[in-house]
C-alpha cells in the first residue's frame, strides 16, 4: 500500500510498504479522508512530543472496513467509519474514571507505535470507531475530530457539553462574552461551538485575514490582528473596559498567553487548548493579581465525540466551510513542506481525499 512517511524533519516521501493484517480486536479500515492537522505540520518540522520522525502520522480520518478481526462485532465490511484516534490501557485510574484521554499508556493514532491515516489503510480498534451519519460526507466527517477537542474545551470550561455547576452553567450563556485567540481550524471550532450556546459575544484574533474573515462569517462578533493592533486592549474596549468572561488559547504563538490574561476580566477564565512547541513565559502576576483561572485541556473523550456528533446537523454546513483544500495522498509531501512554510495562500483545513489527482 501507499503511505507518505515523515523520515527527517522537513522531509516526507511517498512510499510502498506492508498492507497491515487486522489482528483479533482490529478493523482493517480503508482510508478515504484524511485532514492535515497542526500537530501533524509540528511532526514534520520535527517540534512534536509525539509525532516522531520516521512516522507516517495523520489521525484526522473516515473509511471504509474492508476486513475483520475477531471480537470486531458490531461492525461488517462496508461499513464507513469515522475515527477516534486514541486509545488508553483500559486498567488505569484514570481509564475506570472514563478520562483515557489522560492515560499515560495511552496509544495515539499518527504516532510510531499507531500509523496513522497518512495512508491506504490503517488498523482501528472498534471501540475508535463511529459509524458515519447518513447525509454526510467522508471529507465532512474527517472534522468531526477537530470539533471534538473544541466541545472538549468548552465542557472545561463549564460550557454546554459539560456544566457542573451554577457559575459554569452560565459561562457561555446569554451576557457572557468570550474570546478566541488564534482562528486556525481549532480556534474556528471553537467558534462554532461556544456560539451554539448564544452568549453574547465572541471575539477572535489571527494574523490571517482570510481567516479572520472566516470567523466573520461564522458568527464572531468582532476580529482583531495582534500583528496590527493590541488585541488585547481592542477586546477590552469592546467589553467596557473589563475583558471576557472566557478566553480561549487556541494558537502555540510567542506571547500569546499574557495577551490573553489580559484580555480577560478580573475572575474569569484562560482555557489553553494549544500545544506550545517550546516552553513559554508567562506573567504571574496577571493571574494572581486579578484572580484568573487557567483551565489546560487535552484532547477529548467519548462523550466530546458522541456529543459533536449530535451537534452534526446544526452545525456540518458551518463545520464544511473549513475544509478549504482537497489533494490527493500524492499530493501530500509537496503540501506539507509548503503549509510549513506558509505558502498556500487562505488554507484552513486541507483534507487529503483517496484518488484525488
């Protein structure tokens, strides 16, 4: 089969290798959409904890089974999947407490002991896999994975998808306002995802304008370039003076963390959900100070998948509309080196389609 392997940083080649036999608890699945994710960008620059050149990453997928393991009920060949690319030990504390997404033994799709998507085929444990909603697209449902870490994001911070109490129930709701910095594919699902609890007002900063035009048109209240203006100031005369209630870190860029303590309002809340490729340096001080919290969030679990997919059929028409890019796997060395040097222009998600030329 075909598989683009990161060998070295900064450099991925098409190859042949073994198509994998499933073993007893795996499918076989057919790779028919597959999503170029940052972190996937972050593994060929060779930044990435995890993603490790030689790796053949990619973890953004839908499929088809094509064969069986034993003890894969549930599923039958000609099934089209959607994936959920990572799996803990299943014994741990955190695994019996349904947060294998903390697991330390965990296995992530995309990774050298998981190959990823960035080929013909892969091996999925089922309890990975969602069978795709019908009315949607294989190239629709690579996204339901991205809008996962945003559901998840917002669940941490007492949003719709997981309110546990009186003040985290009205995080988002009417008279909230919140802030998204960084409108990248994550940051624009988060958008999505905090507007589908009506708060007041969101704001989103990038230094991209077609991206900001994109959040624009995806509800954003207001968009701010840092490159151009101090965003953080714009977002706090945009909220007399106070900042948000919540803000969202949602781009790994240098500084960006104090921005967004600053534009946060004393009591509120930071919720990093970027990975940060070298250590920052923050400000205590505007924690302390001013008594904000920061919320750190990683991934996603069960109820983040189920629940994005319920969202499917409000919200898959504003979800497309990230999908900006289709190539073929061909296509896919040329395009990573390029989007890591920035040079395709208005790029927000790049879906690699199976037998597109």
């Amino acid at each position: 089969m075909k598989a683009v392997l990161i060998d070295t940083p900064r450099s991925a080649d098409l190859i042949e290798t073994d198509r994998p036999t499933p073993g007893q608890g795996e499918l076989l699945v057919k790779v028919r959409a597959t999503g170029v994710c940052g972190s996937d960008l972050s593994g060929y620059l060779g930044l990435h904890p995890y993603r490790v050149p030689p790796v053949v990453t990619g973890h953004e997928m839908a499929g088809e089974v094509v064969e069986r393991g034993r003890a894969t009920e549930g599923f039958e060949v000609g099934d089209t999947v959607l994936v959920e690319p990572q799996t803990g030990c299943g014994e741990c504390a955190y695994c019996r407490a349904g947060d294998y997404h903390l697991c330390r033994s965990k296995r992530v799709l995309g990774t050298q002991t998981w190959p990823g998507s960035f080929a013909e085929y892969v091996l999925i444990p089922p309890r990975c896999a969602y069978r795709v909603p019908d009315g949607l697209s294989l190239p629709a449902a690579t996204l339901v994975e991205p809008f996962s870490v945003g559901l998840h994001a917002i669940a941490q911070a007492g949003g719709p998808s997981g309110a546990t109490d009186a003040r985290a129930s009205q995080a988002f709701g009417p008279g909230a306002t919140v802030a998204i910095l960084g409108s990248g594919t994550i940051g624009l699902t988060l958008l999505i995802g905090v507007l589908e609890s009506g708060p007041e007002r969101v704001f989103c900063t990038d230094v991209r304008t077609f991206n900001l035009d994109m959040a624009l048109s995806l509800g954003a209240a207001g968009v701010f370039d840092p490159s151009r203006v101090d965003a953080a100031q714009a977002i706090r005369d945009q909220t007399e003076g106070e900042g948000v209630d919540v803000c969202f870190v949602a781009a790994p860029a240098e500084g960006i963390f104090d921005q967004a303590l600053a534009a946060t309002r004393s009591g509120g809340e930071v919720v990093l959900v970027a990975m940060f490729d070298e250590p920052a340096t923050v400000d205590l001080s505007l924690i302390q100070q001013r008594e904000r919290r920061v919320i750190g969030t990683l991934m996603y679990t069960r109820k983040d998948f189920e629940r994005a997919m319920e969202l499917l059929p409000t919200v898959n028409d504003r979800l497309s509309k990230l999908i900006t890019h289709h190539i073929g796997l061909e296509e896919l060395p040329e395009t990573l080196g390029a989007l890591s040097r920035g040079e395709i222009a208005h790029a927000v998600k790049v879906v690699v389609e199976m037998g597109v030329q």
